[in-house]
C-alpha cells in the first residue's frame, strides 16, 4: 500500500472531487512521463501523470504516478487492462487512487 503522505492530495495533484476517476501506478520507471502519457491517452487521459519521487527511495530507480480519467468507466478499463502488465520493462501496478485517511 502507498504511505498516506503519497496519497493524490498530499502531493497537490488533484483535488477532493476528482477521485472518482484518478489511477494511482505503481512501479513506475523514473523517467517514463511521456510513455506513460502516450499509454493512459487512449483512456480518456485528463490531467496527468504525475510521477512522484519521493526523497527516501533515492536508491530505488521506480516510482509511483496519479492520473486523472475523463470518465468512471474508462478507470476501471485502465485497471483491468493494464494492472500487472510490463511497462518500459517493469511490471506496474494500476489501482483507483485513494483519499487520504
């Protein structure tokens, strides 16, 4: 799971009502904007993705990004089609993004 302080808020990406249709990925390759980009466009890609590097995974070369769907449907068809697949040779993890606690 994602510490609360990685949550979508905590980073300022996006805000209390755009949950419904953020993604949160995990696993990410460090520097994968523009491919992770091009894969979450024909979802209905909005505002995003936002790849968050934080400070005390220095060693570790993956990261994490939020992403925000135009639509509901095409979040949950981004997690079925992309969770567990390879990405820039890493396996990601693609879920809904949560609120923080």
């Amino acid at each position: 799971t994602v510490p609360e302080i990685w949550s979508c808020e905590k980073v300022g990406f996006i805000n209390a009502y755009d949950y419904s249709n953020s993604l949160f990925i995990g696993n990410v390759p460090k520097k994968s904007n523009k491919e992770l980009r091009k894969l979450l466009i024909p979802y209905g890609l909005r505002k995003g993705p936002h790849i968050i590097d934080p400070p005390t995974w220095k060693s570790n070369p993956y990261r994490i990004a939020f992403a925000n769907l135009r639509k509901r449907e095409s979040v949950y068809l981004a997690i079925k089609e992309l969770d567990g697949t390879i990405f820039m040779g890493n396996k990601i993890r693609v879920k809904i993004a949560r609120k923080p606690r």
